[in-house]
C-alpha cells in the first residue's frame, strides 16, 4: 500500500459523523417512531447503505494490516452488494420524480454514475493497487455530496 493511502480507512472513519449528521433531520432523529414519509425502501437504502459505507472503511484498515484473504472476501462479496446499493437508490428516485421539484434528480442521478463508474474501474483495476485504491476513494468521496448538500442548509 502506498504510504500517502495507508490511512485511507481512518479518513473513511469520517464518513459516519458525516452521514449521521446530514442525515439526523430527515431520518436518525425520527428513530424508532419514523414518520409515514419514511418507507421500508428508505430503510433498506439506509441499511445497504450503511453496509456501503462500513465495507468503505474495513477495507483499506484489512490492507493496512496485512489481511490480504478477508479483503479479497469482502471485495467479492460487495459484488452483492454494490447492485444492491444502485437498486435502492431507484425509490428514492421515484420519490424525487414525482415530487414538486423533478429538477432535483439531476443529483442523484450523477452520484449514481460516479459510483457505478468508480466502483468499476477499481474491480477492473484490482490487480493493480495504486489505481484500485484511488476508484475506491472516488467511490467515497461520491457520498460527501449528498451528505454535505443535506448539513449546508442548516449552516449559517
């Protein structure tokens, strides 16, 4: 591993203040009494989504500490789970669709893309560490937009 990446799993730590903060309005705070807004299929998204965002953060710290076999396992599996991740954007989607504001679907339709491009250039790239590494941080990074764009509101 790279020296300037053997940190990796640490900053991905960051993600779950992050995630929890952009999203405690309009989903953790209502927990366990959630509002009829809130759906099974958001709770499926939040689920595979959190399973997302764990496997983001174990994976560089099993590198980093030399458990080559585990990474390998989880990597094939997260191609269950990947597919997954995309299915459960889909209802939210509609949800964005058929609201007062279509316009908004430009958003999660982008981070879709971005996730679906990076995630397959680092399968493609997995025999080769340094590019593998920098589409799985890609694939990350892709998270901080809809979690910022939901913290920036309450900034002032």
């Amino acid at each position: 591993m790279d020296k300037a990446y053997k940190n990796s799993g640490y900053f991905m730590l960051l993600l779950i203040p992050l995630v929890i903060l952009g999203f405690y309005k309009t989903y953790f705070s209502q927990f366990p009494d959630f509002n009829e807004k809130i759906t099974m299929f958001h709770h499926l998204h939040a689920a595979i989504a959190s399973v997302w965002i764990l496997t983001l953060i174990i994976q560089p710290l099993l590198i980093r500490h030399r458990r080559y076999k585990i990474h390998k396992m989880i990597g094939k599996i997260s191609y269950i789970i990947f597919p997954v991740l995309i299915l459960s954007f889909i209802p939210m989607m509609l949800r964005i669709i058929y609201s007062d504001h279509p316009v908004n679907l430009f958003f999660p339709i982008a981070d879709c893309t971005l996730l679906i491009l990076f995630y397959s250039l680092a399968v493609y790239n997995r025999k080769n560490t340094p590019k593998h590494m920098r589409y799985m941080i890609g694939a990350a990074i892709v998270f901080l937009g809809p979690t910022f764009g939901r913290i920036a509101p309450y900034i002032k």
